[in-house]
C-alpha cells in the first residue's frame, strides 16, 4: 500500500514538471493523434480493397486495433520509467534509488509520458467509436469483462516490458530493448493472418492475443473464444508479470553500480 | 575543391561516430522489421483474395513493403532536427555560428553522414532481410544511376523539412519533441513508406501529391520498382529537385529570419 501512495506521489510531481512545457505538450498530443490516424488510415485503406482479413471486418479490426493500443498505452503511462533503465545502469544512477528506503522498481516506474497520456484518451475514443459501429452491444457482463481484459492485457504488457529492460542489466545496448518492444507490433492485427505456429505462439508462449484480438473476439463475436481461453488470459497475464519480477530480481542482484 | 575539404570532415565525424555504435542500431532495427513482418503478413491475407491491389501483384507489393522502409531509413531521422534544437536549447548554437562554415550547410553534411552511416547500417539489414527471405527483386541496373540521383535528392528534402522543424526551436524555448514527433508519423504516412500511395483514394492522393514527402520515399522507391521512365522519369527527378532547392531556400530564410530571436543564456 505504502508503494502504491509513493508510486502516486512520483508520479504528480512528474506531471507538474512537464506541465512547463504546454505548448510542446499540445503538439505531443497532436502528433500521438496523428499517429493513430495514420495507423487507422492504412488499415482502412487496406480495408478498402477487401472485404475482411482473417475473418475480421474493417469495424471489428478496429476494435481489436483500439483495444491492443488502450492495453499499450495504460502500460506506458504506468511504467514509462523502464525507458531510463538502460542509460540508469550505464551511469551508474540506479544507486540513488537503491539507498531508498522503498521498492526501486516503484520509484522508477513513474514518468510522466505525454504520448501515453493521449494514446490512451485516442485509443479509447477508437475503441468505444468502432465497438458502436462492430455492434457491440455493452451490458454489464460485457463491460465487466473488458475491464477485467483490459487489466490482464495490461499486465502482460507491463511485465514483458519489465522483463525486456531487465535486460539492462547485462548489456551495455538500450537498442536490443526497442527492437524486441516492436515484438508487441504482433498484437496489431487479427491473429488469424499468421501462420498456424505463430498463432499458438502469441496465444501461450507470448500472451499478446490476449491485449487485442481474444477481448475484440468476444465483444464483437466475431469469433467464438472459448471460456477457458477467456479465463486462461487472467492466469497468462499472472505469468507475465510473474516472469517479469523474476527477470527483475534476477538483473538487479547483479547490479554493481558504476563506481567513479 | 578547397571548400570540399573545409565540409568533408563533417561528414566523416557524424560516420564515425555512428559507427562507433554500430551495434545499437543494428538491434533497434528489430523494431523496424518486425513492423513489415506483421505488413507482410496482412498482404499475404489480402492478396489470398485478389490478385493485384493498386495495380500491385504480391511479389510487387512485397518488393515495395521493403524498399521504401529502406529508403525511408536511408532518408530521414529525428536526429537531424534535433541535433539543432539542442544546440539552440543549449546557446551552443553560437559557437557553431563562429566557425567560418556556412551553418545550413555543415548540418547538411553532418545528415549525410550520419543517414549514410544509420541507412547503411539499418537500411541495409532490413535489405538483405528482404532479399534473403522474402524474394524482395533488385532493381534494373540500368535505373541505378536515377535511383542514386533519386535517392540524394530526397535526403536534401527531408534534410530541408528536418531543417526548418529543428529552427523552429527559437521560438518553442528549444523544444520541438511533439512536433518531431508529428513530422515523422506525417512523413511515414504520406511518403508512402507504410502503404504504397496508388491505393489513396483520389482526393488524399491529390493531397499528398502537393506535399513534398512522397518525394521522400515514393519517387525512389518507383524508380527501384521500375515503375518509372523516359518522361515520367524526368518528371519526377524535376519534381524531387524544386522541392529540394525550394525547402533548402526556405530552411536558409527561416534560419536567419529567426537569428533575430536568439538568447544565449549567459553566465
């Protein structure tokens, strides 16, 4: 509970010092709008030549894209600090957080990211525009598993990021991070485009399914999941975050600082 | 001659200096491919249903998935405009105006150097990718004298754009990070990096046709393709070229116009 407050009160002071800088704030938001825009533009002019791709319609492809975009960005905006871990290794910084007396993990999670901000707001307006025009008819069951998706999904992404920058601890290169993020890029689409073994992979092995198409799948019904598969995501996105605390522990007990 | 060595050592130090992390961006390029895996992926889904989408067949579109993301790799990056709002942010910017190079023009070989080096580096791994592993077809040789002309043009050009974005840091206190932001999404999209622009509906097409980003990536990446030649192909080269000289007079204007703003912080 105390990590939550702290979590919390780090993450207000962040917002306080970037509200100095408005006007590159409001051009931040523009530019994440734009890239939803452009994101959504090519899926719709691609949408234009066919009627459906892997069995999804334009509307239904949209609620996945929203879906998987929303569970992307409550991660960023929860944990964007990972970001920094490479360069606080490197630099030896990380010791500052360590001679705290909390959680080191808590206190550099916390960054204020503006793209986060407003990719969750646009991906939310995505989601709610195309779930209206997939069909999608909200009742409270219906809601409640969203919600409960998207938390799942969300923490799936939130440890396998954790897990990614971990590895911070081994290599001197932040760019072996940001490739292996565009792993996420596998969520983007219905997973019915893949290949057979692709399609299991990113059902068991690296849960992204489970951010996008599975919680689209069920609000659309656009194909029938079965229950075990919905319940399956809570026990996956548990192992995600599980998997991701270990790579955690794991990296920091080698941690030696930088010395001067 | 003698002004050739006065700017050759700029080139080399923005070389140098990304090779040095070769490493670096060679892993960040995972990002990038990974990216037209997944495209790959929905084409090869798409084309299950029609044979040609934009006048495209699959082999085609495959060919242009990977081309134009090289170029656009090759062509442009945000360092090139942030690396002046940095010095601008910093008051730096006055020891650059104290060497006896012309500003604009040192930073346009520092973009050379550094978009040869990261689009040798990236670009050539997303490449060779495409032409091991998904049949991506090598251009006609006899287009290759074009394409490098092609290709040179649209670094100017996305250096011109890159150039006035990054001067913009006079008037924004130095940082220009959402904007960057947008001209990069902006460029991806209407360059024709992420979908080719034959499958814009007609009025976007228009639109875009009027911006100089499609000169960035599509023109070379028609010209690779084969797609342009004799006339077409002149024209194009004519259009690439008064964007090129029209941008690099307007970042030189708005440079010195915003001279007049400067505040170095002082100390």
């Amino acid at each position: 509970m105390r990590s939550v407050v702290l979590y919390v009160d780090l993450l207000r002071m962040q917002l306080v010092a970037r509200g100095q800088y408005r006007a590159d704030f409001l051009t931040g938001v523009a530019a994440s709008i734009l890239q939803h825009m452009a994101t959504l533009g090519t899926l719709w002019l691609i949408f234009a030549q066919v009627p459906a791709l892997g069995g999804w319609n334009v509307a239904q492809a949209a609620v996945l894209y929203g879906f998987f975009s929303l569970t992307l960005g409550l991660t960023n905006f929860l944990a964007s600090g990972l970001r920094d871990l490479p360069n606080m290794v490197r630099q030896g910084e990380l010791d500052g957080f360590l001679v705290q007396p909390a959680s080191a993990y808590v206190q550099l999670l916390p960054r204020i990211n503006l793209n986060a901000i407003s990719d969750v707001a646009v991906s939310l307006t995505v989601l709610l525009g195309a779930a209206q025009s997939a069909g999608v008819r909200w009742s409270l069951p219906v809601a409640a598993y969203a919600l409960l998706a998207m938390v799942c999904g969300t923490a799936i992404f939130l440890g396998f990021l954790t897990a990614v920058y971990s590895l911070s601890f081994w290599t001197p290169y932040p760019g072996l991070m940001g490739g292996l993020e565009g792993l996420t890029q596998l969520a983007r689409f219905p997973a019915g485009i893949y290949p057979r073994w692709l399609q299991v992979i990113i059902t068991w092995v690296f849960p992204v399914a489970f951010t996008g198409h599975f919680p689209a799948a069920v609000l659309t019904g656009v194909e029938a999941v079965p229950w075990w598969t919905a319940l399956a995501g809570l026990g996956l996105a548990a192992a995600a975050l599980g998997a991701g605390a270990a790579m955690w522990r794991w990296g920091l007990s080698r941690y030696e600082g930088a010395g001067n | 001659m003698r002004e050739f060595d006065r700017y050759w050592p700029t080139v080399q130090i923005a070389a140098k200096f990304v090779v040095a992390n070769r490493t670096q961006y060679a892993l960040q390029v995972m990002g990038d491919l990974l990216q037209i895996v997944v495209m790959f992926f929905i084409w090869r889904a798409a084309y299950a249903q029609a044979d040609t989408f934009g006048g495209l067949t699959q082999a085609e579109m495959i060919s242009y998935l990977f081309v134009a993301q090289v170029f656009r790799l090759v062509v442009t990056h945000s360092v090139m405009e942030q690396q002046i709002a940095y010095w601008i942010r910093s008051g730096d910017i006055i020891r650059e105006l104290v060497v006896p190079l012309v500003y604009m023009w040192k930073d346009l070989c520092h973009a050379i150097g550094w978009l040869g080096a990261v689009g040798g580096i990236s670009g050539g791994l997303v490449y060779v990718t495409g032409l091991l592993f998904f049949d991506v077809r090598l251009p006609a040789l006899s287009a290759l004298p074009a394409l490098l002309l092609s290709l040179l043009l649209a670094i100017v050009i996305s250096f011109g754009i890159s150039f006035i974005i990054g001067t913009l840091a006079f008037w924004s206190d130095g940082s220009i990070w959402g904007i960057s932001n947008a001209k990069q999404v902006v460029m991806a999209f209407a360059s024709g990096a992420l979908i080719p622009l034959s499958l814009f509906p007609s009025w976007l097409r228009q639109v875009v046709d009027w911006l100089p980003f499609q000169a960035g990536v599509h023109i070379p990446t028609s010209i690779y393709l084969g797609h342009l030649h004799g006339a077409t192909l002149w024209r194009a080269l004519g259009v690439q070229a008064l964007w090129a000289a029209g941008l690099l007079a307007l970042a030189n204007w708005f440079f010195h116009y915003s001279l007049r703003k400067v505040t170095i912080p002082g100390g």
